[in-house]
C-alpha cells in the first residue's frame, strides 16, 4: 500500500483510537488456557491479530469475529504440540501449549540468544527446557513455591510466566516484570478466569494459581501508543482535536514528557482535550533546558514514542537529546526527518540531539519502521508539499484504520493500492 500525503492541514474532530493489539494477542492467548468458551469485546483489526488468530486456528482454536469487532474464541483442544516461530507474538502461545499438552517444540527462525530472558524464567520455573537440533523443548510440571527474577523486563516473557503461574504453580512471585497496559490487561483477565493475581502495575507479582481456569467475557483496551501519537500530530498541526475512551493512568507520563516538549494536553479519565498550539517551545523551567528526552521500561516513557517524541522535538524551539535507552536500531528514522529538512546529530545508537525549531519538506519513503510509522507520518502531516510513504501497510501491523481516521480529522491522504 502507498500512500500520498500533503502536509500542513490542521487536524479537528473526534477521534476514538482502536483496541491495543499487544492486548489483544494476549488475551486470546489466555482465553486458549481453557477449553470454554471466551468473548473480547473491541478486538482490533491488525495484521498481528490476523497472524495471531491464523496461528490459534491451526492449534485447534474456532473463532468467530462480529459486526462489534467482538471475538469468541474458544479452543476445545489443542492439536498441535510443535510450534513454528515466525513472530513474537507467536510465543505466548507457548503457554496454552504447555497447560493442555504438557509439552511443546518450538522451531526458531532466529537467535536463541533473543528468548533467553524467557527461556531462563521458565527454567527458574522449574520447567525441563532443552536445546535439540536448533530448536527448544519445554516439559511442563507444577510447583507449590516459586520465586523468580526475570534478566529483563521483557512483555512477553512475562506474560508468559504469568499464564503458567495461574495454571502450575501454587504460589509464584515474578521479580521485574514488566508492568505496560497490556500486561495489566492479562493480570486482570487471568483473575476474571479464577486466578489470584496480586500487585498488578508493580514490577514484582504474586500470583496464586492452581485452580480450575474458566471462559470469561473480556474487553481489549484502548492503544496508548496511537491515542499519544494522534494527540501530538493534532497538537503540531494546530489543530483540535478530542480523543475519546482512553486510560487516564496510561496517559500519564506521557502527558508529563509531552509537556517538556511544548505540548500541553488537558486529560480527563477517559479523554484527551488537545487545545490549539501555536509555536511550539521546550519548557522554560530551568531543570528542562537543553530537554533529555529518555525512554524507560514502564511506567516510563514508551520507546515506541521515541520517534513521534523526536518529530516534536525538530517542531519545538530548543535542543533536545533523545535518548533511547532500551533499544538498538530504533533511531534509524532519523536519517529520513534530516532528509526532510531537520536538523539532528546522531551521536550514537542510543543518543541524537534535535535542534528546533525546522521546517519539514516533503520526501519519498519507503517501507516506514513498525515503531517509527506513526512518526514518520506525522513529518508528513507537517511538510510543506506531498510526501510519498510506500509499503505504509506497514502501519497495519499494530493501529487499526489509524490512517482512515486521521482523514476523518481533516489530514489529507490519498490511499493507492489498498
């Protein structure tokens, strides 16, 4: 899909950001733990849910999706024992696999190295995890007690280790866990389920597990991540512009980093005012000068913010240091906003520093970064002219019609080849 986007126009309107497909994958992971049936209410339509639920059909899963975006799922048994990994998202299935069979092979298509954090806390666990022939082996067994440390605060793994927990263990503890919307959103519908899951949004769970699991009927959260985006592009675009049923506790460091960029949003419990900015300008507080802009495991700044936070900064008088400290490789973008006219020093792979404020000019680009899709196409929405954004199905993986609804708003994109 390409799509063709002239710059300039202000964002004004409504707008209702779709359901968190990191959520979503998640949830229809738990609901495979059981054989009953399962509801999620506002499943977003993304090409990671499309896999996802492709990937759970040929483990036995039948599934039906209405008018309503609702899915019933529900997976009477699990077929296969052996799992193909071609995504991330694919190893939550681990789980399901491990709490109906009690064994699962799991055929990697990249580094080992990439699941240690997982493969370790499933040792910790207890679990009997082998490498055989390049690919990992996993037994399942129970345990009255366990305390573990994950290495990193990684969502899948613990998403993982929280499923197991509810299903295996008795009582377990899990020491930095990580703690994003999503992860909350399984805590809460494994205790929905009939699991005991305690501390949830802390980075330290206890989960009391070891009973009988049941379907239940569940609601996928809003996206944070396009909810933040959509707010800023409004903001740079002069515009106004409400964005409904959101989280406040999700919009909260967000709001404050935002704010140290020169954007200024009013936050209710479950709506985002964006007022009309005009020049936009890095705090004046004397702490904020030369702003840091730094992203952190949650409840920190995301770091799928990292690239919209970096667009703000080229359109916000000051000198910022964006700082992406969790990642390698996401700061890649970059070279595309200096072709646009930005002027930012890329000083390492963790480390750039934006002079603001630039006028932005209109580019082609091509096959736009997952993370960097929603940033990139607000650069767009500011440059004077049209930019061309090919292979934009990109931004599919993750946001449901994000760019339908941002024409809604006033932004003018045309959409070839859908």
């Amino acid at each position: 899909m390409r799509i063709r986007v002239t710059g300039g126009q202000p964002l004004n309107g409504t707008y209702q950001p779709a359901g968190n497909t990191n959520a979503a994958i998640a949830l229809l992971a738990a609901s495979m733990l059981v054989d009953e049936q399962s509801t999620i209410a506002n499943w977003p339509d993304t090409t990671t849910t499309a896999s996802m639920l492709k990937t759970a059909q040929r483990l036995g899963t039948r599934f039906s999706i209405d008018n309503d975006q609702t899915l019933t799922v529900q997976t009477e048994q699990i077929l296969r024992r052996e799992l193909a990994q071609q995504e991330t998202g694919n190893l939550l299935y681990l789980a399901p696999i491990l709490v109906r069979r009690g064994y699962i092979r799991l055929e990697l298509d990249f580094p080992m190295q990439r699941i240690r954090t997982h493969l370790g806390a499933m040792r910790d666990l207890g679990l009997d995890v082998s490498s055989v022939d390049g690919a990992v082996e996993v037994r399942a067994g129970k345990w009255h007690f366990k305390d573990i440390l994950l290495e990193e605060a990684s969502v899948t793994a613990t998403a993982i280790v929280v499923m197991l927990a509810a299903c295996f263990g008795d009582e377990t503890v899990i020491r930095n866990a990580a703690s994003e919307p999503h992860v909350q959103e399984l805590c809460n519908m494994l205790e929905r389920m009939g699991a005991q899951v305690h501390n949830v949004g802390s980075n330290m769970l206890r989960v009391f597990g070891g009973r009988q699991l049941h379907g239940v009927a569940e609601k996928v959260g809003p996206n944070h991540i396009e909810a933040a985006s959509v707010a800023a592009m409004a903001a740079m675009s002069g515009g106004r512009v409400q964005i409904d049923g959101i989280r406040h506790g999700d919009m909260r460091m967000i709001d404050k980093i935002y704010q140290r960029l020169g954007i200024k949003l009013d936050l209710d419990e479950k709506m985002i005012f964006v007022p009309k900015h005009g020049d936009l300008a890095l705090s004046n507080r004397a702490e904020d000068v030369d702003a840091s802009i730094e992203s952190a495991p949650w409840p920190g700044f995301p770091s799928d913010l990292m690239a919209i936070a970096t667009v703000i900064a080229t359109q916000a008088r000051g000198t910022a240091l964006i700082h992406e400290k969790l990642y390698n490789n996401r700061l890649l973008f970059i070279d595309k906003l200096n072709a646009m006219g930005a002027q930012i020093v890329l000083c390492d792979p963790h480390r750039a520093i934006v002079v603001g404020p630039s006028p932005l000019y209109p580019i082609y680009m091509d096959s736009p970064d997952v993370r960097a899709g929603l940033g990139m196409l607000a650069a767009a929405l500011l440059a004077d002219g049209e930019s061309v954004i090919d292979n934009a199905q990109a931004l599919r993986r993750s946001f449901d019609g994000v760019v339908g609804k941002l024409i809604k708003l006033g932004a003018q994109i045309t959409i070839e080849g859908a």
